[in-house]
C-alpha cells in the first residue's frame, strides 16, 4: 500500500467516528503531513477533542491531553526539574505533557499569556529548554489547541505573536440534520458496543509522505499568486479602498510559507504532484484568517476576516 493510499483509509477510518466534520479531519490530516500546528475553534460539543483523539486512535503514537486553566503553571506543560540526593546528577528532569507525539491543549485561551507562550519554543523550534537543558521533541509532533468563541469571560485572548505560529486557523460549525441523526445512532451503538483494536497506522507512513509531498512541484506563476494573495493583505489600497478600510495589518511572510506547505499537502492527497489554483485557494482562508488584524471599522460593521479573504481572492488574479 502507498502513503497515500494509507493516508487516504487514515481519513476514511476517521470518518467513521468523526460524523459531519468532513473538512476537520481533512484539515487535521493536511496539518499532521504538513508537520505544522492547528488552533482549532468551535463550540462545545463539536467533536474537537474527539478528532485528535481518533486520529491518535489510527497512528500508532502517543497523545498528551493539556486542560488549560488560569491556574497552569508553564513547568505543568513543560517539564521540570527534581531534585534527588541519591542520584549521582542530583537533578533530575521530569518530562511534561509536551513530550508526547499528539498534544492536544484544550481551551488554551483559558490560561495567562506566560503559560501559552510555554508551548512557543516547543511549536516552533521543536525544543524545549528547561535550566539552561534543550530537550528536543519527538520528530512526529503537532500541536492542536481549541478555543470556544463565546464564552469570553475569564479568557486570555492569544497575542498574535503566537497566533502566527500556527499553521491554520480551522473554524467549525454544527452538523447538518442528516450528519446529527447517524450522530445520534453512532452514540447508543458506541454504549453497547466494545470498540476492537484495529491495525494502526505506523509513523514512517507519514515521514514516507512527508518525503512525497516535498517532491510536489509549484510553478513560478502558483508562487507569484500566493505572493500576491498574502501582499493584498498588507497593501489593499493597490487593489481596493474598501479592502484598505478593513485591515490595520496584514500576513507575516509566516502566511506565504504556510499556504505554500499547505498547498502542496492538498495537492499531493488529492494525487495531484503538482500545485493549481483550485490548492491554493482551497487553503487560502485557513492559513490566512488568523494572521490578519481588522480594522475598528470592519469590527463594527461585522465584517470577518473569511470576508476579506474572499474579497482579495476576486482581486488577486491568476498570471497565465
């Protein structure tokens, strides 16, 4: 069986357990191959939590659940040093939670600035340094934290600093009728039935197609359209004045990088060994939403950030 093949009954597995969330678990797949970190956001009872479960569920590694709280100390993420006068170091380190392959940290907008910026050097130099020690991660590692939108009381809204180093900003939404009807069914049969153990999926599968996936190849036309899509966020007077009211700040050259990995992911499970328009803009919005500052203007007329992008996309054009 191929990587891709493999990756392809990865999400089909998960489909089955993950009911009405199709662009999740492809979402969660792509992060996973792209080897970045996802900041999930739903409303309770979207099946965030259940995701990165089944996926750990298919892959044969290790899951680390993190509850964020206000009362988290960054050494309950990362680790910390005990002190033992019978060993010959006398210091010894005790890995925390970090330390795993699948790190699920939970309401992360929950805890003070100080304990989420614990999870940045883990993020994104795959390290963490701990009294002057760098313990480095394990090579398969991602990180996905959730957040609910509406319950804002008691929160710490994540500075944009560290927004950035997320890879993708997925949004959730309910289930349509039909998905919460086999929801429903899938629940009473889960009570009774004893799930088996299944085969899982090896972490060389996705290191294998890790390897394919830099092989895909985008043209110089597909990187001057994600260049031009990320500069119509900082410079949208050259396109449209609306656009220009809308945005304080646009992308770091962090969003081109991540449409880029991201794109090529898409492409590569969609077969495809090369990167079209259709990649780009099948990505575009969710390695972009989070790395965009809205004006005071666009808060108050309700305009989103999925707004503007669809915006620049009708006004960024695709050089033949």
């Amino acid at each position: 069986m191929t990587a891709l093949e493999s990756i392809l009954l990865l999400k089909k597995n998960m489909s089955k357990s993950i009911i009405g969330q199709q662009n999740l678990i492809e979402r969660l797949i792509l992060v996973l191959l792209s080897n970045g970190n996802m900041l999930l956001e739903g409303l309770p009872g979207l099946a965030k939590t259940r995701a990165i479960k089944s996926l750990a569920n298919e892959l044969d590694c290790g899951l680390s659940r993190i509850q964020f709280t206000p009362d988290l100390l960054p050494s309950d993420i990362t680790g910390t040093e005990i002190y033992q006068p019978e060993s010959k170091e006398k210091f010894i380190f005790q890995k925390g939670p970090i330390f795993s392959n699948l790190i699920l940290a939970d309401e992360i907008n929950r805890s003070p600035a100080k304990v989420q910026s614990a999870l940045l050097e883990a993020m994104e130099e795959r390290q963490v340094s701990v009294a002057g020690k760098t313990y480095e991660m394990d090579p398969l590692f991602m990180v996905l934290a959730t957040q609910n939108p509406v319950e804002q009381e008691g929160t710490y809204p994540l500075p944009e600093a560290q927004m950035d180093r997320f890879l993708m900003h997925v949004m959730i939404d309910y289930p349509d009728d039909d998905s919460e009807l086999e929801i429903l069914r899938l629940n009473r049969a889960e009570q009774f039935t004893k799930e088996k153990e299944a085969k899982k999926l090896s972490p060389e599968v996705v290191f294998e197609a890790r390897k394919e996936i830099d092989q895909v190849t985008i043209s110089e036309n597909m990187e001057k359209y994600i260049v031009d899509l990320v500069s119509a966020t900082r410079y949208p007077s050259k396109y449209n004045e609306e656009i220009a009211g809308w945005i304080d700040f646009g992308a770091s050259p962090r969003g081109s990088i991540a449409i880029d990995r991201a794109s090529r992911t898409h492409a590569w499970m969609n077969g495809k060994n090369f990167v079209d328009p259709d990649n780009i803009r099948a990505v575009v919005h969710d390695c972009l939403r989070h790395r965009l500052i809205l004006s005071y203007e666009a808060n108050a007329d309700g305009i989103t950030s999925d707004h503007v992008i669809d915006e620049i996309l009708k006004q960024v054009a695709v050089i033949a």
